[in-house]
C-alpha cells in the first residue's frame, strides 16, 4: 500500500470513528439506538463497500480476506463491538453477544 493510499485510509477510518461516535453517544433511546445502528450500518457500508450484513454471514477467514489490510480489520472489529453495545442497550442481549464473539474470533 503506498504512504498516499495509507493516508486515504488513516482518514476513512478517523471520519468513520468521528460518526460513529456521535450515533453512540445520541443512543439514548430505543428510536435513537435504531438510528444509529442505521448509520453505523451506512457508515461501514460506505467506508468497506459491503454490508454488515454480507460480512456478518461470511466465515472469519474470508472477513479476512475482504476486508484486507490489518487497519480495516481493526476498524471492521470496532465497528462490531459498537453494534454490541448499541444493541445491548436496545435490549439485544443474545445478538450482541454474537456480535461481541465474532469479534473475538476475527482478533478483537
């Protein structure tokens, strides 16, 4: 990866961080968690170009292999456990717990 593309991803993932902050910390009701899950939802499907839901069906060798470099691993990890909270606070507790595991699973 050239020192531009690093760059270009190092501000994707700071610009995915900032607006997945801001959803996490609107979450304060059920109406608002479902938002937020919206836009985290929009959010890695801009920054990854797959759905959670595609990467969520995929087995952890090839999450690995889609998502790529370690970097976007990370953030793909990140982006997990922020769904495991929001769904934990909507009362989610099995589907966050998944999501927690497959987590694990993939190096969180």
């Amino acid at each position: 990866m050239s020192l531009f593309e690093r760059d270009w991803l190092k501000r994707q993932l700071a610009e995915l961080a900032e607006a997945v902050g801001r959803a996490v910390g609107a979450a304060r009701t059920e109406e608002n968690i479902d938002e937020a899950l919206d836009l985290l939802e929009r959010e890695a499907r801009e920054r990854f170009g797959l759905s959670p839901e595609t990467l969520d069906r995929l087995d952890a060798t090839s999450v690995r292999m889609m998502v790529g470099d370690p970097e976007r691993m990370a953030a793909w990890i990140w982006i997990l456990e922020r769904r495991a909270e929001l769904l934990e606070a909507r009362g989610d507790g099995a589907l966050a717990q998944a999501l927690r595991d497959r987590a694990a699973a993939l190096g969180g």
